[in-house]
C-alpha cells in the first residue's frame, strides 16, 4: 500500500498548482523507489516508458515546425492563395474541406488534417480570406472567431465520421473484438466500416447545409452592425 503514495504525490502537486510534468515526473520516482526499484530501474522504466508512447509525443516536434512556417508567412500564403479564387465562400470552401476531411479518414489517413498540423495555419485563414473576399469587407473579431470554431468543426466532423470507414481503425477493431469475445459473434470489421457509410454520408449532409449557411450568417450580421453604426446619434432635448 506504501506505493500508492505516489499518487498522494500527484495530487498535493495538482492542489497546489505545480508544474504538471514535473509533478507527474516526481510521483513516478517516488513510486519506483517506494516499490523497491532501484535509481537505474526507476530511469529504464521512465525511457521505456516513452519509447513505448512517443506517438504521444510527437506534438513537441510538429509545434515548432508549424511555428516557424508561421513566422515565414504561411498564413498570409494561404489568404493570398485563396482570395484569387473567384465565387468561393467561406462556406463552400469549408464544405469541400469536410468532403476531403471525411474520403481521407476513410482511407485511414487521419494524420492530413488536424487542428493544429492543418487548421489553425492553413484552414482557418483561408476560409477568413473567402469571407472577406465574399462579404467586401474585413471581419470583426467575433466574426473572425467564429469563421475558426466552424473550420475547426468541419474538421472534428469529417474525421469522427470518416474514420469508421476504415475497417483497420482502433474503434472498429475494439468492438469487433469485445462483440466476438464477450457475446460470442462472428462480427466482421468490414461489416461495421460498412454501416458506418449511410451515417458519414448523413453527418456530411447535415453538417455541410451548416456550413454553407454560414455565408447568410456572416452577411446577415455583418449587414446589422453596418447599420448599427449608421444610425443617427440622438439629439440632446433643451430642459
């Protein structure tokens, strides 16, 4: 029981606001030395650790790299790359990206897009750069927030629906294998990835009329506060 002190440990660094790798990093050493490991057993198991989830830490390498691209004007590529395309909306642009987002998942290539690989520097600009260029005007920024939560929605859709496609996906292999193993069935993937269909093409379908409404939405609003701001300013009355 003395090794569950280690979890004593992470909670005293949580309530008191410490840094969470360091806390996570000094529970684990307590934990292995309470446990009667050795200095070069606890550091073995903290490689192994890592080595074993590295796909986890991926994310430290890719960040700096969109970072840099950034910096050299990979945002102002994509608003420039995509104000020359005439007659193309925020909404339909983001529409065609949900159709790529979901036919990619279902080939299992889920590592295309991404909130932080795709949308955030490529994705969202570009469809601000098709609002603006549909609307004749700049967005405010409570308009420009919101052309972003739609982008990063059509990308969350198309891969939560695109990916039961694919019959070699994590969640497809999970039920198939407690169906067969608990209940005994003889569940195929293929027939999951299958049934999955109707409902991708569904979920496209509802979320894409959600999107190319979006065009109306920003022409709307952007039309009341033009006409919030012409109004004419109240006269003072004499007493």
């Amino acid at each position: 029981m003395i090794v569950l002190l280690g979890v004593v440990v992470v909670i005293l660094g949580f309530v008191t606001r410490r840094n969470p790798v360091l806390v996570v990093g000094v529970a684990g050493i307590a934990t292995g030395l309470l446990g009667k490991m050795s200095p070069t057993e606890v550091l073995a198991a903290f490689g192994r650790s890592f080595a074993d989830s590295r796909s986890v830490t991926v994310f430290a390498i890719v960040l700096p790299v969109i970072g840099l691209l950034e910096r050299y004007g990979l945002r102002e590529q994509a608003r420039r790359l995509i104000s020359r395309l005439g007659g193309l909306s925020a909404g339909r642009f983001l529409t065609v990206y949900l159709l790529v987002r979901q036919v990619t998942a279902a080939f299992g290539l889920n590592s295309i897009g991404g909130p932080a690989q795709t949308v955030r520097p490529l994705v969202a600009p570009m469809a601000e750069a098709a609002a603006e260029r549909s609307t004749g005007s700049a967005l405010s920024e409570r308009l420009r927030e919101k052309v972003r939560s739609y982008a990063a929605s059509a990308d969350t859709v198309g891969l939560f629906f695109g990916e039961d496609c694919f019959i070699a996906i994590g969640s497809i292999l999970l039920i198939t294998g407690f169906v067969n193993s608990t209940y005994h069935q003889n569940l195929e993937a293929t027939q999951l990835a299958l049934w999955a269909i109707p409902v991708a093409v569904c979920a496209f379908l509802v979320h894409g009329a959600r999107l190319l409404l979006l065009d109306r939405q920003l022409h709307r609003e952007m039309a009341l506060a033009a006409a919030d701001h012409e109004l004419p300013l109240p006269k003072e009355t004499n007493k």
